[in-house]
C-alpha cells in the first residue's frame, strides 16, 4: 500500500469516527422553554421519575399566563407565574438526558450554560430570581454527582424590563442527567404594598458546548492539516 493509499485510508477512518462520535446540532436542549405547549406537572415527579417526565416542567407553586400585571411574555404569548410556596424559595423543574454527550463530557471538555428571563410587576421592589443546574449519574435522584451550581440577581422594579440570569460553567464527568431549575426567593416576592406578588420566568435556555457535531469538523480540520504536511 503506497502512501497515497494510507492518507486515504486515515482519512476515511477519522471521517467514520466523526460520524460515530457526531450527532445533528442541537441548540436549546430544553422542551418547551418558553411555557408555550406542555402542560405543567408537579416538582415530584419530576424529581422522583427522571425517565417519564424528562422535558416536562415540575413546579412547586406555579402556572402557566398569558401577560397580566402589566408584563407581556418575552417570546411566544404564555409565560410561567411563579408564586410564593409557604418556603424559603419557589421553584421549577425540568430533566435533560444528556447521554448522547456521555464522549465530550467524560473527555472533561464540556461545558454547560442555563439561562432564563425573568420578571416582576413594579410593586415589587427587589426580587430575587436565579437558575440553578444539578448533575446525576444515572436517572434517578439519588446518583447526583456534587453539589448545585448556579447564579441569582436581584432584579428591578420595571415591568417592561425582562432581565437575564446566565450560568456557565464545566459538566462533571459521568454526568448523563442534568437538572434545570429557575427560581425565586419568596421572601423577596413581598411588594410595597405588604402583599406577596408573583414571579415570571420565560425563554428558558439550556446547552452543552460544544457541539457534538461542532466538534466533529474540528476534527477534520485537524485531519485536512495532517494530510497537507504529509
């Protein structure tokens, strides 16, 4: 076989790993992020039953509005209303099965980031939002892998104004589940008037970098060198 021959045959070979290792790019990994199809289910069995209700919003104390209270959702015509759940924080839900990144995660090179857009009438002075992400071995609660990660911000009073929280950071190896939440404090939800008023949360947003795919034409690029310095 000359050298020519074996170019090829290299050639041929990393294109097929590419292929096995690829998948078609992907964007938002999260279903019905803007609260626009499905309907909600309770944080429970979101929790409780990763498999059944992966890519369904479990909430606590939550629904599901078109605008009110003089805020318009930020895409779409629905977004969710979050309200005070007796708690420390109001929360919702929702579980990804990230396996078919099990190669670019356990290679320690991916890279998670959460956002979403929050909201509150303006007789609310400081409310609290955040996003939190949470990482499992396997589909079941008990296989969480670390601690959550996540960010919050303290948001302004003006209705008109949708304000992003982000989160970016690395996935821990063995990561095949991860979990997405948006939050409120309650105790922040208390208005100047005395009374609790609701949190809104809408364009939700979960990805994995980079791409399968993404990483697959890194790799024949790298392949195109090669065979140009042989």
């Amino acid at each position: 076989m000359n050298s020519r021959t074996n170019r090829i045959v290299v050639c041929a070979a990393l294109v097929l790993a590419v292929a096995a290792f690829a998948q078609p790019a992907r964007a938002n990994l999260l279903v019905d992020p803007g609260f626009e199809v499905n309907a909600l289910t309770s944080y429970v069995n979101v929790l409780t039953d990763f498999t059944t209700y992966q890519g369904i919003w479990g909430v606590e104390n939550a629904t599901i509005v078109t605008a009110e209270n003089g805020i318009t959702p930020a895409q779409g015509v629905q977004m969710l209303r979050m309200e005070d759940d007796g708690l420390l924080t109001t929360q919702g839900f929702q579980v990804t099965d990230v396996s078919s990144y099990a190669g670019l995660i356990d290679s320690g090179a991916g890279i998670v980031g959460l956002s979403a857009l929050f909201n509150v009438d303006k007789g609310v002075p400081a409310a609290v939002a955040a996003v939190y992400l949470q990482f499992f071995s396997a589909a079941n609660y008990g296989s969480q892998i670390g601690s959550y990660v996540g960010t919050g911000l303290t948001l302004d009073n003006l209705d008109s104004t949708w304000e992003m929280i982000a989160y970016s950071g690395a996935i821990p190896v063995n990561t095949r589940w991860v979990l997405s939440q948006v939050a409120y404090s309650d105790a922040s939800l208390v208005g100047i008037d005395g009374a609790v008023h609701p949190g809104y949360v809408d364009a939700a947003d979960l990805r994995i970098t980079p791409e399968p795919a993404s990483l697959g034409l890194l790799l024949l690029g790298a392949a195109s060198m090669w065979m140009r310095r042989r």
